[in-house]
C-alpha cells in the first residue's frame, strides 16, 4: 500500500531559465493585446467621426438643395429635403427655422408654429428663430405669445431693425385694436342688457292706479258673465242677435222666430 505524501505543485521542475523566458514572452503578448485594443478603440473612435463628418456633410447639402427649391417656391419639395436632412443632424436648429417659414408660406401655421418652437429648444440664442416663432404665432392669432418672441429676439440682438420696427411694431398695432375690439364688445353687450332692463317698466302693483283698474276691470267681466247672447233667426231667414238679461227675458215670439246658440 502506497504511503501517502505531499504533492508536489505544478512547475516546480520547470529549470528557472523556462520560467523567466516564459514569463518575457507573456509579457510581449499582453503588449501587443494592449496595442490590439488601443488599436481598435482609436479605430473605432475614428470611424465614428468620420460617420458624423459625412452626415454633417450630406446634411449640408441636402439643406442646400432644400434652399434652392424654396427659393423657386417649390416648397413641399423644399421640406421634403429638410426632413432628410433632419434625419442626419436631428439638432440643427436652422433646418427647424427654414422649415418654419415655408409652412408659413403654405399657411400651414400649426406645423409652422410646431416647427420653430423646436428651433427655439435646439438653439434658445438664435434670434431668428424666435423671429419666426413671432410670426408663426401671429399668424395663429396669438399676439401677445408673438409679442414675448419678438421681445426675446430684440433681447439676443438689440439692433435689428427688422424685428423692432416690423414685426414688433405690427404686433404692438395688433394688440391695441384686439383691446379696442374687446372693449367695444363689452360695451355693446352692457348697452343691450341696460335697454332690456329699461323696456320692463317698473310697475308698483301696490298703488291706487293699479288697484282701481283691476276693480274695474273685474266689475266689467261680472257684467258680461251675467248677461246671454241669443242669436235668433226667423222663419223668412232675419238673423237678430238679443241679450238676456237675468231675470229680465225680452225673447220675441217663438211663433215668429227659430232659436239659434
């Protein structure tokens, strides 16, 4: 029966020249792993930006061509290219500013008004952008929104006369006559319901006046209740008409006539 003993580990009779040639020709490999890796992450890093370079390029572009088509008011054409364009560079404000004013130009003033406020969210700094909100939110009806958007655009670029003797002045000269209009509405609304309280006269049912008709009024239908209409036709064709008056019978001769109700 074997004894049992120790084992013994693993290389301990690898000679010591092994072992350190081993251990140089692990540590080429882990260099040139590291130099795999660095390799393909630089690589990679490379490719990315070589991908957004060509978006930003064929964004350009198809901007470019969407100008052209807009300026040839070809507009539907002209968004359909922004819309691409939007696909590769989603933040770029001035596709969203474009797109803006020519919806404008189809009077398609929801979508217009949709279109800038997302120019505005991807670039709160650009003047224009809320220049073309203004308007789009005029064109809607809105202008005391479209009057806040021309104040910030004036706020970003103080000497632009376009926004501040145009646009901003044209809103202003809005707002004044949608004050007036909404004043003389209130007025006209208040002058017809003082004239229907002034058509019911005021009557007091109390008085003397009142309490004397009404007496009269009833002694004149007693009168009327207690007396009967006749209405008499003789045999030769006469019609008579003869009030009975109670206890006071004034019928002719029925020999003479035939007696009609």
């Amino acid at each position: 029966m074997a004894s049992f003993g120790w084992k013994r580990k693993i290389g301990e009779k690898v000679s010591k020249a092994t072992s350190q040639q081993f251990e140089a020709e692990a540590a080429d490999d882990k260099d040139l792993a590291d130099d795999d890796d660095a390799n393909w992450v630089h690589a990679a890093k490379r490719r990315k930006e070589v991908l957004l370079e060509d978006c930003v390029k064929k964004s350009k572009e198809l901007k470019d061509e969407g100008a052209n088509l807009a300026e040839n008011r070809r507009y539907r054409e002209a968004i359909h290219k922004w819309d691409e364009a939007l696909q590769l560079t989603p933040e770029d404000a001035t596709l969203y500013e474009m797109k803006s004013q020519v919806l404008m130009s189809l009077h398609e003033m929801f979508p217009a008004v949709h279109a800038a406020e997302m120019a505005v969210q991807r670039n709160p700094r650009s003047w224009d952008a809320w220049q073309t909100l203004g308007r789009a939110q005029l064109g809607l009806g809105e202008i005391a929104l479209a009057i806040r958007s021309f104040q910030v655009s004036l706020h970003i670029f103080p000497m632009n006369p376009e926004v501040w003797k145009e646009d901003l002045s044209w809103a202003r000269k809005l707002h004044e006559q949608q004050k007036a209009t909404k004043s003389e509405a209130v007025q006209a609304l208040a002058n017809e319901k003082e004239l229907a309280q002034e058509s019911v006269p005021d009557y007091d049912f109390e008085s003397d006046e009142i309490v004397a008709v009404c007496a009269a009024i009833a002694e004149k239908e007693k009168a009327l209740s207690a007396a009967k209409t006749v209405v008499i036709v003789s045999a030769s064709g006469t019609v008579e008409t003869v009030t009975e008056v109670e206890n006071c019978p004034t019928t002719p001769d029925e020999t003479l006539f035939i007696r009609a109700r």
